[in-house]
C-alpha cells in the first residue's frame, strides 16, 4: 500500500460521498478527489453528478463512481445494493461524508405541512443513519475509516421557523456522539461532525433568499473534511468542528 503523501492524503482510500451533487457536496467531492481518494458520488438525480464527474476527470484526479438514488423513497436494500457494489467493484471503503440535506423554508410549526417534515427528517437524519448502519461493515474491515456528518448547530438551537430543518439538525449531533461513543473502543473508526457555518449555497438561499452577508464560499471549508477523513486524525472521534477549525 502507497503511504499517502502530505499532497495526497486520502491516497488510495475509496469515499463516498452523498449529496455530491449540491452546492457543498460537490466542492467537497472535488477537494477529496484532489487529496487522492476514489470518490463513490451519491446523489439523487444522475444529471447533477455528471458535472462534478466532468470536473473530478478535469482536475487530474482519480475517475469517480456515480450513484443516482433519490433517498426519500430508498430503504434498505437500496442502500445494501450500494455498499455490495462498492465491495464488488472497489474491495473497500475507508469513508463516508454525509452531505444530503433538505430545507424547504422558514416556517411555523403551525402549519408546517406533515407530508415535507416527514421527508425533512427522512433525507436528513433517518437516511444518514441507516446508511451509515449499513456502511459499518465495510468501514470496520479496514485499518482507519471515518465518517463525517454535516450539521447546522445555529439551525439545531431551538428557535421559531426552523422546523423539521432544525430537529433533524439536533438529532444529527446526537447521532455523532452516540456512533463516537459506541465504538470508543477502537481507533480505527471514527465519526465527527463539520458545522461549516453560512455558506453560499442554494440550500442558504432559501432560507435568506436576499443577501446574506455572512455566508462564505463553501470551497473554504472543503480542507477541513479532507483532514477528518484522512489518517491525520486518527484518534479523533465524536468531536464537532466548526468552520474555524
């Protein structure tokens, strides 16, 4: 096995990534396929990958997979059909970033209409979990794996208007001690979360759809899930990250 260089950290390590089609997502797939792994693109609709496909290749870095799945209406055998494919065509997976998120506007709960908070919570927390569930073999059978959610701290502090956004929001920084905590007992698997703060992304739009000030680009924050996801944080687990690191 290749020692990854400081230029490529995540050399011949296999990362899936899911929302890789979205604003963060797809700059994240970018920065981790520039750091040397072989990125395995999850997202809902093939049209939106393809680009972040055309940009990997354009870059110079290792050719990815695609994998379209709309998780609103996935179970469990899709997600096992995945990770069996990727066992088929990869042999192993050393990560997984959960980037996948759905926000349908500020708005009471009062009228918060039941159908949108059930697939709020579906693609935000239930999917992320089961997922990552069903991930957990693959990720145990190799020397150092991480996982790294994406969470909205501002978002999961109660607060009027942000619905099911906000619950799932919290429910996923519980998620990511009690994984950390359940397997403290190894340091060959870890999982953290990334609170990248305000970015600029369409996700944000809809929230503050008139400018919004304090949101930064997203390729900014890229590095930090590069550094989770690589052999440099080894030891590391159950920890929230903010966008200053």
């Amino acid at each position: 096995m290749t020692v990854p260089s400081d230029s490529k950290p995540l050399a011949d390590r296999v990362i899936l990534i899911t929302g890789a089609g979205g604003g963060l997502g797809a700059v994240v797939a970018r920065a981790v396929a520039a750091a040397g792994a072989e990125c395995v693109l999850l997202g809902r609709r093939e049209r939106t990958l393809t680009p972040v496909f055309d940009a990997i290749v354009a870059d110079g870095s290792p050719e990815p997979a695609l994998f379209p799945l709309d998780v609103t209406r996935a179970g469990e055998d899709d997600y096992q059909r995945l990770v069996d494919g990727i066992a088929a065509d990869c042999g192993h997976l050393d990560g997984l970033v959960h980037l996948a998120a759905r926000f349908d506007g500020l708005m009471p709960l009062a009228t918060h209409p039941v159908d949108g908070w059930q697939r709020i919570m579906h693609i935000n927390l239930t999917a992320a979990f089961t997922l990552t569930q069903i991930c957990l073999p693959l990720l145990q059978s190799v020397e150092d794996a991480s996982v790294v959610f994406t969470l909205d701290e501002a978002a999961a502090t109660p607060k009027a208007f942000w619905g099911a956004y906000g619950v799932s929001k919290a429910g996923l920084s519980s998620l990511v001690k009690m994984f950390a905590i359940e397997h403290e007992q190894t340091d060959r698997l870890r999982f953290n979360g990334i609170d990248p703060g305000p970015r600029q992304t369409p996700l944000r739009a809809k929230a503050f759809p008139t400018e919004d000030l304090a949101a930064q680009p997203p390729e900014t924050i890229a590095d930090t899930y590069v550094h989770l996801l690589s052999a440099a944080a080894r030891g590391t687990t159950g920890q929230i990250v903010g966008a200053d690191g």
